[in-house]
C-alpha cells in the first residue's frame, strides 16, 4: 500500500531517481541525500508504514538481515570497520519521514563521533519503578 504524499513511498517506487545500491520486490535501499558519514543509506519498504509500531512483522522480520548485508557489503566496499543501524519512530525520536526506514551508517576509524549520549544514574528504585511501568504497559 502506498500513501499518496509521501515521498518515500515514491522513491521506493521508482518514481523519483535515487541512487540506489538494492532492490527487491519489498524493499529499496538508497543512498540518504545528507548523509552522516559516507555511504549513510535508508532501507524502504516499498510499501507504506508510518513507523516501526505498524510495520508488517514478516517484513519486519527481513529488516536486520537486509542491515546486515548491506553493512557489510558497505565494510568490503568503503574501507568502513563498522556500522551503525539507526531507526527513528516519532517526531521527539528525531524522525523527519514519516514512513518507515533503517538508516544503515558507516563508521570510519578517524569518525565522525555519532550516536552517543551522557549515561545517567537513576537510583536502584527508580529502575525498578521504570522497568514495571514498561512491563505493565506491554501488549
Ligand atoms: P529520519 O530523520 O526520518 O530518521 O530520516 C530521514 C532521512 O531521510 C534524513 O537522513 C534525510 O537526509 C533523508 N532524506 C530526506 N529526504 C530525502 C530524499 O528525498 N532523498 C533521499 N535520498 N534522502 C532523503
Ligand atoms: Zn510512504
């Protein structure tokens, strides 16, 4: 299903160019236009998902594979050592497209810095309160 204004949508229909480096009958992997690092690429799904919370399952169930084969075709190819998977769900989370993508990011010895945050130090109890108000809100 695809949603009329959505520009993923018709990127992964092949409806706007992209630079593409995978396609498949479910799924486009493209290069991001403001990458992070180079090589930084988005896999779609040519189908219409706003986020992960409503994402098909079986097709969700093809996502880390597919992550996978790309990072490591991007370590072969790029001189990367690693990778990074990024999925942001929610406008708060940073995510800008509102359908559903993995951001797959190369990672180079000489950087850039990314993805990091400032550990914080909740008590044992705030953990504890934390970790039950999840538990008990899970469907
Ligand atoms: P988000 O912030 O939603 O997780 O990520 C959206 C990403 O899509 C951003 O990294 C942005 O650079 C990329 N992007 C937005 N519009 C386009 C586009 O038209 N083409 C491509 N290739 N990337 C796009
Ligand atoms: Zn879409």
């Amino acid at each position: 299903m695809k949603k009329d204004d959505c520009i993923f949508c018709k990127i992964a229909a092949g409806e706007i160019p992209s630079n593409t480096i995978y396609e498949d009958s479910e799924f486009r992997v493209i290069l991001d236009l403001g990458p992070a690092s180079t090589g930084h690429a988005l896999i779609l799904p040519k189908n219409h998902y706003d986020d992960v919370c409503t994402l098909d399952r079986d097709l969700a169930a093809k996502v880390l594979p597919l992550a996978a084969r790309i990072g490591e075709a991007m370590k072969k190819s790029l001189g990367c050592t690693g990778f990074n998977l990024v999925q942001n769900n929610g406008r708060s989370a940073g995510q800008t497209v509102f359908h559903f993508h993995v951001h797959v990011i190369p990672r180079y010895e000489d950087g850039p810095d990314m993805v990091s945050w400032t550990p914080g130090k909740p008590t044992a109890e705030e953990m504890a309160q934390t970790a039950e108000k999840i538990r008990s809100a899970l469907v």
